[in-house]
C-alpha cells in the first residue's frame, strides 16, 4: 500500500501534503531540499528538466530556457513556449510539474503514490479542468478528484477551527486566479460550499504587471528610458516586481536598481502608497466578485462569520486592510496561505467514501442558500481527525446548451445544471425535436458554460444523438438532454426519447470554427398557434385590499406578456369564492381583458371558499383551437379541495392544462394536484406574483399542446426546441 496525497498545482508555487495517519491530521511533504513550496517555473538547459527554486532562480538572473506561468493558460492546446526548437503546451508543462511534485513526496516519503487529489480553481472551466486531469495522466498519476481550491483551503481550516454553523468567505488570490467561495460549518463535520465566484484570469502576477508597469514609467520619467528603446527593461522590471511586492508586505518603501546589457544600470525607489494606488482596481475587481456572490445569497457582509485568507498574494497587506474597510471584519490567516490548499486536498485524498450524484431535474439541486444564515455560531474547537471533515462541492458554472427560444425567433442558451448546484450532479432536460420520415434524424448538441448568450459563452463540446425514431402522426418528438456533472467538474452527456428505456448513441465531434449561423435567426419549422388561456382569481373575504391589488397588477402584467407571443391570443377571466362568476369570455382584445380584470372587486362571488372555477375554464377552453391553460390563483384552503381535484383532472383529460398559484395560506400539495404538471405549481408571497406571472407566461410559450391524462411535475416537458436537422 502506497500513499494518497493532495496536490496544490499553482501558478507561483506547488506543493504536496498527506494525512498523518496515526495523529489524523494533514501534514504538508517538503521536497528534497527541505522546502515546504516549489516553486512552479521550469528550466530546460543541456538536454535537462530544472524544476523549482533552482529554475527560479535561473529565471531570475535572466537565464535562458526559463518558462513559468503556464498554469494561467491551462485549456489551452497552443505551444506555450519554444525552447531549444522544442515546443510546449501548458498540459506538457504542467505534467512536468505534477511529475517532478509525485517524485520528490516518494522521495521524501520513501513511499509510493498511489492516489493524488489535485486541486484547481474553482472557475475554472470544462477545458481547464479537463487538461488538469490530461497532465496529471501524463505525470503518472491516478487522480482520485480535482476539489476546488477554497474548498480545500476550507477543509484545512476547519480542522483546526470547527465552529458549527460558521460561514467562512474563503478570499483565494493566488499567484494566477483568483476565486471567492461562501462555506459554511454544519452538524456531522460537513463542509458545505454555498457559492462560488471568481476570474481565473486575476492573480499576484497582475499585480507584479502593473509594478513592472510602475517601474518602467519612473525610468522613462527618471533616466530617459523606454521599452522601445531598451527591450531588456520590461524583462529586469517583471523579474524584480515579485521580490518588490513581497518587500512592500513589510516596508513601506523599496529601493529598486536594475540591470540590462542594452541600458546599463538604473535605479528608483517604490513606496507602498505608489503600489496601492496602481493596483487598486486589481482589490476592488476582488471586491466587487466576493459582493456579486453575496448578492447572488441575498446576503451582506454581517450576514458572514469570517473571511480567510488563501493563496500566497494575500500576504499584499491592502488586500487585509481593504477588505476589512468593506466587510467589517479583519480576515483571519490562521492556515499558512502557501499550504491551506495543499493540506485540504489531503485531507480530501484521505477521505473514503465518494460523493453520489444527486439526481434531479434542472433547477431542483439548488438549495436555500440562506438556511442557517441566523443559526448560533458554535464555539470553536479542535477536530480530533481530519478525517471527521466532509467536503460538499458545487460547480462554478451552468451548463446548458444552444436551443431555439419559445417564440422561434432566436437561439438561445438554455441552462441544464444551474451554476453553484451541488456536485456530483445528474440534470436533465426535455426538448421538442422535429424529425423527418426522409432523414436520419440525428441531434446536434452544443454544450455551453456559463449564462451568457450562446456565442458569448464558451462551447464545451458539440455532441451529436442518432436515430431518434419519426413518428409518422407527428413531426416532433420529446427527447431528454441529460448532463452528468461529476466530482471533477467534467461533463458527460446522455439522450433519450421520451418513453424509451435506452439511452441514443452519443458521439463527440470536433467544435466548428465558424459558429456564426447562432447569431442568425433559425429557420422556422411550424406556424404560430393559438393561444388561450383563461385565469381564475380568489375573491374570498382574504383577498380584500393588498392582496387582490397584487393580484390584478399580476395579471395585467401576465396579459402584456402574452400579447407579446408571437401567436393570436385569447384570455378569459374568472372570479371565484362561494360561486364561480364569468367576468370575461375569451376575448382577442387584450384591451377589454385588462378592463375586464380591473372591475373584478373582492367579496363579488362571495366571502368564502365553496366553488372552484374548473367547470367555467372546461366550458369556455373546451372547444378552442391550439393551446389550452387555465392559470388558478388561490388564496387560502377551499371548503371542498377534493372535488376541485377531481374537476381539475376532468380539464387535464381534455388537454387542458392548469397551472396553481397559491399565496397565504394556501395548501401547497393542493396546487400541485390541481396542476397538469406541463408548467408546475408555484407557491409565492404577494410581492413576487409579477414575476411568477412572468415565468409562466414564458413556459405557456414554450409549451404545446397534447391530449392525456395528469403528468407529474417531474415528466413535465421544458418546450424549448433543441437545434437539430431543420437548423
């Protein structure tokens, strides 16, 4: 038996570290030379591989063959770097590093690895990761889980300071990337990952751009110097930025001299006033990232416990001071910046039992991010193992794909795993697809990250389904997208037609170069249609004042909304207490329909809840043309809610479908029985009734209509059309 690690693979820095078995606690494994860090630069020289320090060391003097950084470019295929004519990317270069780290801990351990978890940032992307995972293969590693790198900062922490309920803002600013993830403590030694945010773009070798930047402005200023006159000069500046930055932690002044064979000798002084000012921005795009996150909890600042400092660029003593400006708090650094992630991944590493996939539909593995926000902190203790500690992970980024938007005018990208969903997670959604009796009928699917239009988003994969079966009495099949969002933050795809029991077979093709067909509008496949929907409205003594207000603002706003379809539309309106009162037949007028909802006045069917309005929607839908819904407002429990149920479901027979919407007392399983299932229940306060209004009006776009009995909400089919033969 040999041993399981956890790896930092840095951009400045890389580490290794393992669980002490008999004291149960992590423990970071020095290299060779004793030091707890390697430095993450390699040096090819005479026909040898130099890693760390004394590579650094090289790149510092200005020596040849010197590359560093690459981790920033990771998912990236292109050479990197040119050395002695032989080219590198930065999966090449990165493997080097993982190896040299696997090397030295059997060195120093006198112990095979068996096992690495490594770690990443956690917005990285499909591809960053995926190429993490490439290097480590290359290095010869068996990688048991990629973990983010604030969850593992989290882990380390929490070994040392388990307060039950805590919620740490972990403020990771390594040498490249930066991340920001709310934990938060909970009962058992679980670690949970509320939400992530980041740049991966956003690191300490920024800051030492910009004090290049500085230096090289005070030589132009100072001694006539430019870099277009002296190439050397940005190359003497950027080798001594990191050694400036890390003076500037302690003095508030540097004195600077650098040398170069094309300029000689020049010298300045760097204050710590100078450094802040340059790279302000660079804090307040932190900032601004960590309130984002918080923002996206409907937290604030006070609503947080602690903020911990990760990643060796924390040491900027702004970072501290504006920070705590910001938040209040003054950010704890109790676990060495350089080696918190190195210690969680071990601790990771020595974990046995894998996470399980949370199986589910789109949308439902997100969680109350706000449960326990008012819970009592627990006093801090000492964890007796590391091993009592489980980590729960959450991926950074949505993942959907390209389909065709509900009114058919644009491509759109549709979200199948909602960013910050619980990992490992299964996610599917349902789209119409057009078939052809003449064709074979295959699927195109292009997997997107993030939330962005789709040509503004980055395209993972393209994917294509074969043989979905033409139904010859319809032009259209119900086929299920489902991602598979595993422990690693990779994605793997499933198809399957409605009703069938075995997935299609997928194949990977290679993502076009041109994919500029997506910003064109998408060729219509069938002709708008009918559109009726008829909304029914509690009037019972409950209703009086504030929330029928709401209500009838609600459905003024839903009507605009439908006019806006791109199809005829005919609404009809009901009120509904002790007896079922017609306020308006279907009506293509949404003028008189808004009218006709604005004279509805509480109490006028009634003061109680002894009628249902189903009978009154079945009359007036059942021989419309096209689609069919009736949207249910209650308030409050009806007197009879068992014959509604059973005069609901003689609508959903017909093909009509009921959407409930309940608010104040209502009974929540209520809505659901009353709903077809086609768009599900919703159960609301009075201020977010605009907005469920909304969302509806948008699925009843998207959906179409279709005889059969009720549907649960988990069958029910999300109507955008994926891309497919007809694009």
């Amino acid at each position: 038996m040999g041993i399981k690690i956890g790896i930092d693979l840095g951009t400045t820095f890389s580490a290794a570290a393992v669980v002490d078995k008999q004291r149960g606690v992590p423990v970071m494994i020095p290299n060779r030379d004793g030091e707890r860090i390697t430095p993450s630069v390699i040096q090819f020289q005479d026909g040898k591989t130099i890693v760390g320090s004394e590579a650094k060391e090289a790149y510092e003097s200005g020596e040849t063959g010197c590359t560093s950084s690459f981790k920033r470019s990771m998912g990236s295929d292109e050479v990197y770097c040119t050395i002695d004519s032989a080219s590198y990317t930065p999966v090449q270069l990165s493997s080097i590093m993982l190896r040299h780290i696997k090397d030295e801990a059997e060195a120093v351990t006198g112990e095979r690895v068996d096992e690495a978890v490594i770690t990443v940032p956690a917005y990285f992307y499909h591809k960053e990761r995926s190429a993490t995972l490439r290097a480590a293969q290359m290095a010869g590693l068996n990688v048991k889980q990629l973990i983010n790198e604030p969850t593992a900062a989290a882990l380390a922490y929490s070994v040392e300071h388990w307060r039950e309920n805590a919620r740490i803002m972990v403020y990771d600013l390594g040498g490249g990337t930066f991340d920001v993830t709310l934990i938060q403590m909970k009962n058992g030694g679980m670690v949970e990952s509320l939400r992530t945010n980041g740049d991966h773009t956003l690191g300490g070798k920024d800051f030492d751009a910009r004090l290049a930047e500085l230096i090289e402005s005070k030589a132009e200023a100072e001694a006539g110097l430019s870099i277009k006159d002296y190439p050397s000069l940005h190359n003497a500046a950027m080798r001594e930025a990191e050694s400036i930055k890390k003076q500037l932690t302690a003095r508030n002044t540097v004195n600077v001299r650098l040398f170069g064979e094309d300029f000689g000798s020049f010298s300045t002084q760097i204050t710590i006033e100078e450094f802040n000012s340059a790279t302000l921005d660079l804090i307040k795009r932190t900032t601004t990232l960590c309130e984002q996150l918080l923002s996206e909890l409907s937290l604030s600042w006070g609503d947080i416990t602690d903020i911990l400092l990760v990643g060796g660029s924390t040491r900027m003593r702004r970072v501290a001071s504006f920070l705590k400006e910001r938040s209040g708090h003054t950010p704890l650094m109790h676990v060495n910046p350089d080696e918190a992630v190195a210690l969680g991944a071990a601790i990771c590493a020595a974990c046995s039992a894998p996470p399980k996939y949370a199986q589910s539909v789109a949308g439902s593995v997100m969680r109350d991010r706000t449960s326990g926000v008012s819970e009592k902190v627990g006093k801090e203790t000492k964890l007796q193992n590391a091993l009592s500690v489980m980590p729960s992970d959450v991926c950074a980024h949505a993942m959907g794909v390209i389909a065709v938007s509900a009114d058919g005018n644009e491509y759109i990208n549709k979200t199948i795993v909602p960013s910050n969903s619980i990992i490992p997670v299964k996610c599917a959604e349902s789209f119409y697809y057009y078939t052809s009796e003449n064709g074979d009928n295959d699927l195109e699917i292009y997997m997107l990250q993030g939330e962005a239009p789709p040509l503004e988003s980055v395209v993972i994969g393209k994917y294509t389904a074969h043989g979905i079966k033409h139904d010859p009495e319809n032009d259209r099949t119900v086929v299920s997208i489902q991602y598979s969002y595993d422990k690693n933050g990779m994605v793997h795809v499933q198809v399957r037609c409605q009703g069938e029991d075995v997935d299609l077979k997928v194949t990977q093709e290679p993502v076009p170069n041109d994919m500029s067909r997506f910003a064109l509008p998408p060729k219509k496949t069938e002709a708008p249609q009918q559109l009726n929907v008829v909304m029914a409205v509690d009037v019972s003594g409950s209703m009086n004042g504030y929330p029928l207000s709401e209500a009838k603002k609600a459905m003024r706003h839903f009507v605009d909304k439908l006019g806006r379809n791109n199809c005829t539309v005919e609404v009809g309106i009901v009120a509904v207490s002790d007896r079922s009162v017609v306020v308006k037949k279907l009506d293509s007028d949404l003028e008189k329909c808004k009218a006709a909802i604005n004279s509805i006045e509480e109490e006028m069917a009634g003061i109680l809840n002894g009628a249902d309005p189903f009978d009154d929607i079945r009359i007036m839908l059942k021989k419309a043309n096209g689609k069919r819904f009736g949207i249910v407002l209650a308030d409050g429990r009806w007197d009879d809610q068992a014959k509604a149920v059973l005069r609901a479901r003689m609508c959903h027979e017909v093909g009509i479908d009921i959407v409930g919407i309940g608010f104040g007392t209502a009974d929540e399983k209520f809505l659901k029985e009353i709903s077809s299932g086609e768009i599900e229940s919703m159960f609301v306060s009075h201020d977010r009734l605009v907005e469920s209004f909304g969302k509806i009006a948008q699925e009843i776009g998207r959906s179409s209509p279709k005889k059969r009995g009720r549907a649960s909400s988990a069958a029910a089919v999300s109507t955008w059309r994926a891309i497919g033969e007809t694009d």
